[in-house]
C-alpha cells in the first residue's frame, strides 16, 4: 500500500515595530504592546489524525451554563379560570344525623272499675253527654268517675278500661289525650301519682255544657 504523504502548511508572521519618541514615551508603548501579547488566546493546535484514517478530532466546545428564567411571577388577574392549589378549598362531608329513637309507649291496663251499678251508669252518662272526640271522651269519663264513683283522679288504666267497657277505638297512645288536655287546654290538672291527673273546674264547666238538652 502506498503511503499517503501531507503537505502540512505553517503560516509564521512576524511584526516589526518603528516607534519615535523619548525614552519614557518609549518604555510605555513597549510595555503595552507586551501586554497586549500576552492577553492574547494561544494559536490552536490541530490533532493528529485518528489511526484509522477520521479526520483530525475536534475538541469540544465548553458547556454553557443552562438558562434561568428571571420573568417575575404575575398573579392571574381577578376573575380568572386559573385557581392555585392551595386556594382549592374541599368540603368535609357532614355525616347524616341520627334519627331520634322513638319513645316506647306504655301499655295501659284494664283496672277493676263497676260501671254499670247506680242510679247512672257510664254508658247512659255518656249517652246524655254525647261525647264526639277523645278529648270529650276523656272530660266525660273523668267527670262520671269523680260525680259517681268518688274517684277524682284518673290514669290511662281507668280511661282505658271504660274505652274497653265502651266499644270505642282506643288512641295509640292513650296517655297524650290526658297530656293535651292539662299543657294545652288546661282542662285537667296534674295530681300525685304516676301519670295521675284530676279534671278541673274549667273541664267540669265543659263537660256541664254537652248533651242534646245543653
């Protein structure tokens, strides 16, 4: 195989220099052009050629330091679609409340009562009287029971037992007619004794004022 030959060229200046003036001027002007020699970057040097015949290798150019970005932040403009993160607000979810337990209602009992001896039974006292509601009901069978049997005070037991003696439907919860009738019409009264109460004056004047001849 041949040998390939290379004609490497050189290129060499040299500057001559014809400077006039006094020995200070002289000696400042050589000191600068010295300096300015000097800060000059050195020739660069090409490589030899790869031994496989590339080209000469090229040297690589210093990494440059990434970019920054100095733009200052700008808040989004009022009314703006764009919400930050921590602006997003969650709604803790509420837990459903409890329903209220519904108060057990006491059952009445029948309680020994004679209410058909005498002179006026109940069922003729109630027929006079014509009672057409619970609240009636109740002021009549207290009233009877207070007038014909010395019993002032009454209970759901006793009312209970006459709806039985009666025939007439009993309410669901035969103690809050007795209830209304002392909170909200004051009718009866509240007496010693659990879920005692006596009909009052006001409950006897109303109970006077029924029947057909009323």
């Amino acid at each position: 195989m041949a040998k390939q030959e290379r004609d490497d060229k050189a290129k060499v200046r040299f500057v001559f220099l014809e400077i006039e003036g006094g020995s200070a001027a002289l000696q400042e002007t050589v000191r600068s052009f010295a300096a300015t020699l000097a800060r000059q970057p050195p020739a660069r040097t090409a490589l030899p050629a790869a031994a496989n015949g590339a080209g000469p290798t090229q040297a690589k150019a210093p990494r440059m330091p990434a970019e920054v970005d100095i733009t200052p932040a700008v808040p989004p403009p009022q009314g703006s679609l764009f919400i930050e993160e921590e602006q997003i607000e969650t709604e803790t979810p509420v837990a459903p409340s409890r329903p209220k337990a519904q108060r057990a209602i006491p059952r009445p009992q029948v309680v020994p009562l004679d209410l058909t001896s005498g002179p006026v039974t109940l069922e003729a006292y109630c027929a006079e009287k014509q009672p057409d509601s619970d609240y009636k009901r109740y002021l009549v069978i207290a009233a009877w029971l207070k007038d014909f049997r010395n019993i002032p005070s009454v209970t759901m037991n006793e009312i209970f037992t006459c709806y039985r003696h009666l025939k007439w439907p009993v309410p669901p919860d035969p103690a809050q007619p007795l209830r209304d009738l002392k909170r909200k019409h004051n009718l009866f009264d509240k007496v010693e004794g659990k879920g005692a109460y006596a009909i009052n004056h006001l409950g006897e004047n109303d109970v006077a004022k029924m029947g057909a001849s009323a």
